[in-house]
C-alpha cells in the first residue's frame, strides 16, 4: 500500500512539473507567386534554453509546436527570410497557448531591375541612389575660398546642400535597396 502511495505521490509531482505551453503560427507569404516551394521547403526552428525543436510548415503555411515549458522562445525560418534573417523572442507562460503570423519573403524584393521609377509615386525626379560602404563627401575650394567641383567650377551653397545619394551602411548583404525617394521616404 505504501509503494502505491509513493508511486502515486511521484506521478503527481511529474505531472505539477509537466510542459504544456503551445505555440501556433502561420506564415504570411509576400510573395504569392512562391507558395508551392515555400509550402513544401520551409521549416520552423524553435530554441528556447538549450533545446532546438524544427516543424516544416504545413500546406496552408501553418506550424504548430507542442509541450513546451515556460521559456523565452527564439523562433528562426529556414530558408532564411528576406529582408534579413529575422529571430522573433517570445516569453511563453505555463499553460498557455501562443499564436503568431510571420511576414515571410523568399526572394529578394530588391533584386527586381525596375530602376529608377518610384513604386509609390511613379517618379523619379526626388529619387537618388543609395551609396553602400565606406562613403565621405570632399570639398574643393578655390583660392578665394569659394566651394567648387573637382573642375574648379564655383558651385553656391545650395547646390553643396543638395543631397544626391543616401548612406546605406558599411554592411553589405545579398538583399539591399538600390534606391530611395525623397518624396515618399521609401527605399527600393
């Protein structure tokens, strides 16, 4: 009787210590015209403490992952989303049930030549290009100390506060913008 107590008593606590948190997520793809390859290639990769979990997504771009403790959940996407390859952090409580929609790109958005017409406005007279790398802008002045080009032709101030590119960074990866509008704010 003792041991059906203490067996009993065991069971119990492993219970109370159980892992029972859930988490549910879908796949927003942007890019449509890749749904079959996305639908039949992509996985999900969960760490949370030193255990790695991986679900391929489901025909309808669905995951699920089950019997996970309370943790800080990082969530990755193979292949790797566009943009860049983003981690989304979440804290999951015990018990509970967590579901999320990922905005997932599998191709570049930028790497479509459209040149310089805005997608936004259909212009291009506010747009310029965006300069990646180590970037400085040198002033030339003549001996009278008026700013001019490399020429030594005299420009005013205006024309020197003009903005003709914008800084992209000194990191460079497979997926950048090319260009920006001015008018619109966007980078494309």
């Amino acid at each position: 009787m003792r041991i059906n107590i203490l067996l009993f008593l065991l069971f119990m606590s492993l219970i109370g210590f159980s892992q029972n948190g859930k988490l549910t997520g879908k796949l927003i793809l942007k890019d449509v015209e890749n749904y079959k390859s996305v639908s039949e290639n992509t996985f999900v990769i969960l760490k949370a403490g030193k255990r790695i979990d991986s679900v391929k997504v489901n025909h309808d771009l669905s995951f699920v992952f089950n019997n996970l403790g309370t943790d800080t959940l990082r969530i990755f996407i193979s292949p790797r989303t566009y943009l860049t390859n983003i981690i989304y952090n979440l804290c999951l409580k015990e018990n509970e049930i967590k579901h999320i929609e990922i905005p997932y790109a599998s191709v570049c958005p930028y790497s479509e030549g459209k040149g310089n017409i805005c997608p936004v406005c259909k212009k291009n007279d506010k747009v310029i290009p965006i300069v990646y790398g180590f970037t400085m802008k040198i002033k030339y002045r003549d001996k009278n100390g008026n700013l001019t080009d490399k020429n030594g032709k005299i420009i005013s101030k205006e024309e020197d506060e003009k903005v003709t590119s914008k800084q992209g960074g000194c990191v460079i990866t497979d997926c950048q913008p090319n260009w920006f509008c001015q008018l619109d704010n966007i980078d494309f």
